[in-house]
C-alpha cells in the first residue's frame, strides 16, 4: 500500500522523500557508528590532559619528598650530634662523681661541690619539658696552684660532651702559701635515655 502511494507521487515528491530517508538514515548510522568513536576521542583528550597533570603533579611531589628527606637526613645528623654532646642521666651522675678525682687529677683540692637547686631546677624542668634536655648546675671550689686550675678547666673541657664553665672566680688562698682557690660554676645537659631515643 505504500508502494502504491509512493508511486502515485510526482517526481519532485518522490525525491523529497528519498532524500529525507537518506538523512534520516545518515542520521541513524552517526549516531551508532561514529558518535561513539568521537566520544572516545574526546574521551582519550581528556585522560591525555588528566594525565599530563598527574605527571606534573607527581614530579612536583617528588621534588618536594626529595627535599624533605634531604632535610630529615641533616636534622638526623644534627640530632646525632647533639646526642653525643649531651649526657645521659647516667653519665651526669657519673660526671658530678668523678668531678672529685678529675680536680685531684689535675693537682687541685676540692673545698667544696654544691648542686644548685630552686629556681635552677625550674628551669631544668621547663627545659625538659620541651624538648627532653635538662639543664644541671654545680658549684665546684677548689684550692690549687694557677697551672692546675686552668688543667682542671681543661679537662671539664675536652670531655666529649658539652660541660659549659658558666663562671669562674679565683682568689688568693687565706693560709698564705700562694695557692688560689677557685669558684666555678659548672654546668652540663642531660637527655632522657639517649639509648631510647636512638632506636625511635
């Protein structure tokens, strides 16, 4: 029956049927054939650019992870440093128990060792409250010739951890045999566990 009424149309008629059928059919094959490759096209676009931003990204990262450890590794070494110029607990009792032997050591007497407590040991516990370190404090007198106290200044000194002279006063000795006596002021830092720490 279509047929039939195609075939009683006039030529003009008839061929703006066809070409409406060509396009609906052109129309009909795009959409199946070739918007899904363009839509994959557009697709892979846009991954391409997806990705060239994730590689610039991870560059950039990279760089910043690089200089991070760069820093760690010198904050390490600096650490390590600061572990070995610093006493243990155990050492500093150690230390404060030589001190004793070093003086004689060096040729002084020692007349006096006091630890200095009150308003020191605030401070040493402000100090280790913040980072672990505690500050400790001993007043140590002794009676010698010149050379010997500057011997016993150098070897407080040399030890391989820090020992600070905070003051140092000397004076005649009252007993008249030309002797000094010398008041100084010693000062160490301790850290907790330095074995502990090592190891975290």
């Amino acid at each position: 029956m279509l047929i039939n009424n195609l075939a009683k149309l006039n030529s003009r008629s008839r061929n703006a049927i066809s070409a409406a059928l060509i396009v609906i059919t052109t129309i009909v094959l795009y959409g199946r054939l070739v918007t899904p490759h363009v839509i994959y096209l557009s697709a892979t676009q846009q991954y391409g650019a997806v990705l060239s931003d994730m590689i610039k990204t991870g560059k950039i990262v990279k760089s910043a992870v690089e200089i991070k450890k760069k820093k760690l590794k010198e904050l390490g070494g600096r650490f390590a440093y600061l572990q070995n110029a610093l006493f243990s607990v155990k050492e500093a009792k150690e230390f404060f128990s030589d001190i004793q032997a070093i003086s004689e050591e060096a040729g002084c007497a020692v007349y006096s060792l006091n630890f200095v407590t009150g308003d020191q040991r605030s401070e040493a516990k402000q100090s280790e409250d913040a980072s672990g370190i505690a500050v400790h404090t001993a007043m140590l007198s002794v009676i010698g010739g010149y050379n010997d106290i500057v011997g016993l200044v150098e070897r407080l000194k040399t030890r391989p951890q820090k020992v600070c002279i905070d003051s140092l006063r000397m004076t005649s000795h009252s007993d008249g045999s030309g002797r000094l006596k010398c008041d100084i002021t010693v000062k160490i830092y301790t850290i907790q566990d330095k074995e502990t720490l090592a190891y975290e």
